[in-house]
C-alpha cells in the first residue's frame, strides 16, 4: 500500500465495517448489534459476588485440602481450597506440584510454546490509573505505518517465532478494525499464527479480524470486582464493565481458534481475581467446546511516565506457583501462560508445574524488532533474555521449545 494513498484506503477500509461497530446507548454503555448471545458470564459472576470469599479460604483444614486434591470431579469449592492458606504450606504444596506435574505432561507433554508481541501502537483513550498507555500520560505516542509493520513481522520471522501476539493501545479512531486487520494481513505472509490483544470488538469485527489471518484473542478483565472496576477505569471505553467481561464470547462466537484471559494480579485480592479467572475459563470451555482456552496470570508491573499507582494488594512467587497448579488439577486441558513479566530464574522454575505458553524477546515499546523502538514501554519487564537464551534454559530443563504448534489448512496449501 502507497504511503501517500494509505489514509484515503484505510478509511474506506473502515466505512466498509461501520455497521459493525458497538453501539453505545444514553447510559453510556455498548452493545454488540452483531451478537445473538442468549447468556453471558456475569450471570455466573453475580451468583458468586456475594459469596464470603475469606471466611470459606480461612476455614479450610489440611484434611480438605488432601480431599479436593484427590477429588475426580473438582468444583470452584475445590479450587477455593486449593488456594487457601492451608494449602499454601511446604508440605501442601508440594503434594500439589506433583499433581500439576502429572496432569501438565500427560495433556502436553514435555513442551512450552513461545510466543513474542508486536506493539503496534500505544495511542489510547482509556485512563487506566496503573498503566503506562493512560491517555493523559506524557509519554511518546506512535503508530506503524505498513511498511513499519512488514519489516517488523520479517524481523520476528528471522528471530525464530512463528506465533505472535499483536497489541494496539485501546483507541478506535487511532487504530481502527481496519488498521489492525491490514496490518494482521501484512504479518501473515511471515508469521504462522496471529493472536490479537486490543481493544474490545464486536463479533463481526472478530471474523475480520480471522479473515485478515488472526487465529487467537487475548484479553485480560483487568480485575473481575466489579465494585473497584469503575475507579481503576474511570474514563474511556474500558469503562464499561459488561462491555469488557463479553469481549471473549463474541471473538468465541466470531470462531477464534484460541481464547486468552487472564485477571492483572495485585489490583485486588489475588484469591477473589483468580477464582473468578478460573470460572470464566470453566464457563467458556463448556460452552465454546471448538476453542482452545487458556489463562495468564500477569502480576502487575511498574510503567512508564507520570503514571505512580500503589499496590495495595501485592502478589508474591508462591502465591503466583499456587494459583497455577490450582488451575491445573480443576482445568487440566487449560492453555497457562507466564510472561516476561516474571524473572528468569521464577520462569525456570516453574516449568513442569502447570505453564504451558511463555514469551520470549519481549518488546514492550511501539516496534523494537526490526528498527528503533518508537516510545517507552506499557510496563518494564523482567525477563530480558532473547529467544535463543530462552530456549535452550527451556531445553536445560528436560522441555521441548515449540515455535509453532499449530497451522491452518488453508496457509499449509497456499
């Protein structure tokens, strides 16, 4: 595409999809006029908010620990157990680290897949109070241009990664549905699987998005309390609660192959967010059997800028290690994912214990793979290492580096 024709074309690109953007009422909330959805997880999450979350976890003994582990069937009760004080003990959580062990090998075997994002842009008209992207936040803003995009997508190519992850600020009139599936179509002709982490869509915008090439969605409900979530996101789009908490149905309905969520650990209690991971994951694996489900457990990270958001609510390693395993003896088929927002040696660590997915080279600035990074990060990592590095620790611990682990019929006989 010409430089001097690409805003003309992007723009007619963007008329052509205009009937599917979200349609905002008087009160300030979206809706999806694409969608036909009869129910949604917040009708699981409003039976649960009233549930007395601490006196259940300070209730449980040793002995209900050893029965919800040995449980065939396990239940959110059990996965409340799992990650309760008394199973945070040495003893209890090396019965449960065995366990993880078991499930993680005999539903993937001795593999981690690797992956590394591309930032496309951090242009946003969210206000996020802990994130570097705030839009009142004075830091560089940038967007790639295609041409940008291309030598980024051969510069990942030539690294080694065949799976990526592709990342907008959250900004409509910046980074339109157009822009994104343009650009998605661009890496296409280098990378082998597309997963996109942007701003919410609405279903139609989705099937763009998998006819441009995009296989996978990510997005992280930030916090599931849906009393703070209003403070933490005062303005912008991301405002919208619902909005956000339908955003994985309608990229399952619009028939993603994979779906990603995940709770930004430290915003509230750690138990409350990561129940509610685990319940959201449950509910889209039963009612969306053809997608392949997985969950991140990020713990937020300091940014760039004038952004200085205290954690009132801190997240250590073990607890981290105890909300993963949790996760695997309740969803053993569960995709877990573990970012560059962890150390190398927590990284190491924690292979065989239930991770099944992990970043490598991570760039959080706009671009950084073929040329200069254009501005700052959304958050600093703390894992530096490049993919070669990565690989062979993943190799050192008995694992299997996999760069691709799956690929569409349709790019195989292209």
């Amino acid at each position: 595409m010409a430089s001097e024709t690409y805003a003309d074309q992007l723009r007619q690109m963007e008329a052509r999809w205009q009937a599917t953007a979200p349609v905002q009422a008087a009160d300030g909330t979206w809706h999806d006029p694409s969608s036909t959805a009869p129910t949604s997880f917040y009708d699981v999450y409003r039976q649960w908010k009233g549930f007395d979350f601490d006196g259940f976890l300070a209730s449980r003994t040793a002995a209900d620990v050893a029965r919800s582990r040995a449980s065939r069937a396990k239940g959110p009760l059990d996965f409340l157990t799992l990650i309760s004080p008394a199973a945070a003990t040495p003893e209890q959580l090396e019965a449960t680290a065995w366990e993880a062990h078991a499930l993680t090998e005999r539903n993937f075997g001795r593999t981690i897949s690797l992956f590394t994002p591309l930032y496309l842009a951090n242009v946003c008209d969210n206000g996020c109070v802990y994130c570097g992207f705030n839009k009142d936040n004075k830091v560089p803003r940038a967007i790639l241009r295609p041409d940008e995009v291309a030598r980024e997508g051969k510069a990942i190519a030539a690294e080694g990664f065949h799976h990526i992850i592709i990342l907008t600020g959250e900004s409509r009139r910046a980074t339109p549905p157009a822009y994104i599936a343009e650009a998605a179509g661009i890496l296409k002709e280098t990378i082998d699987s597309i997963c996109v982490e942007v701003y919410s869509l609405t279903e139609d915008e989705y099937r763009m998005m998998g006819r441009a090439g995009v296989d996978g969605f990510t997005m992280f409900q930030e916090t599931y309390n849906e009393d703070i979530y209003p403070d933490l996101h005062p303005i912008g789009p991301k405002h919208d609660y619902r909005w956000r908490l339908d955003t994985p149905e309608r990229a399952a309905r619009a028939g993603m192959h994979s779906v990603g969520i995940g709770a930004l650990l430290g915003l509230d209690d750690w138990h409350h967010d990561a129940f509610f991971t685990m319940m959201h994951a449950r509910y889209l694996i039963e009612n969306y059997p053809g997608c392949d489900v997985a969950v991140s457990l990020p713990r937020i990270r300091p940014c760039a800028g004038q952004v200085n958001f205290h954690i009132h609510h801190p997240v250590d390693d073990p607890s981290i290690v105890q909300a993963m395993m949790a996760l695997r003896l309740c969803l053993p088929h569960l995709g877990i994912t573990v970012s560059t927002r962890e150390t190398p040696e927590f990284r190491s660590n924690i292979i065989g214990l239930g991770v099944t997915k992990m970043s490598a080279g991570s760039v959080t600035e706009v671009g950084g793979h073929a040329d200069a990074a254009k501005t700052e990060g959304q958050f600093e990592t703390s894992d530096p290492r490049e993919i070669d590095e990565f690989a062979a620790a993943v190799s050192a611990r008995g694992y299997q580096p996999v760069y691709k682990d799956w690929e569409s019929l349709a790019r195989r006989a292209s």
